[in-house]
C-alpha cells in the first residue's frame, strides 16, 4: 500500500480511540515526531502517546490535502495537511496540522506532525 493509503487509513482509525489499533501502523523502529510531544522512538513510547492522545473526548482526523512522492528501495512517503477536531474541557477545538509519513512495507517507519502555523 502506497503511504497516502496508510495515511487515510491511519486518520480513519483515529476516531476509535484505540491505541493498540494504532500502533499496529508502526514499524518496531519507527520514528514519531509527534503533534503533541517530544520525538518517539520505538513502539513502546510511541504507544504511551497514543495512549494519552487519544484520550481526547469526540477524537476526529480529516485528511485535507495530501501529495505523493515514491522514494528509492521501496519507501514511499507523503506531506499533507490534516484537522483533528476534539472537544477539550467541553469546548469544540480544531487544531490545523501538517505531516509527513514515510512508508515501508505497509509499516509506518517515519511520521512527523506539526500544528500547522497558519
């Protein structure tokens, strides 16, 4: 699977809440510069984010706007932009973030989100 497929699917799965669910997205190695954190290396930190992450009452991603770009030895990676909507203290947010994914053998071993300055 190409990584914008792994990306739709990946923001599709946010809405359950499931870390596990989440975490199977991601290579042993994989790197998470996350919206939220610090940089993540490995499963289990990856996991104790999405853990707290997902903790966020009414969680959504909507995927905006995606672009493809195929790298050598089999990575494939993607930018885009993504909304999380949640409700925090009872108050409807949205929160504008960009990202890139790298790609592997349908695994996620790269991913870098950002709150989106703009």
């Amino acid at each position: 699977m190409l990584a914008n497929g792994i990306v739709n699917s990946w923001a599709y799965s946010i809405q359950f809440r499931d870390p596990m669910r989440m975490l199977d997205f991601y290579s042993d190695d994989a790197v998470l510069l996350a919206t939220y954190s610090n940089l993540l290396v490995g499963k289990p930190p990856i996991l104790d984010y999405f853990i707290s992450f997902l903790n966020k009452e009414g969680l959504q991603c909507k995927v905006t706007d995606i672009f493809h770009t195929t790298f050598v030895d089999g990575n494939h990676a993607c930018s885009g932009l993504y909304t999380f909507s949640f409700y925090d203290k009872g108050q409807y947010q949205e929160v504008d973030a960009r990202f890139t994914f790298v790609v592997k053998n349908n695994q996620i071993t790269m991913h870098h989100s950002s709150v989106d300055p703009e």
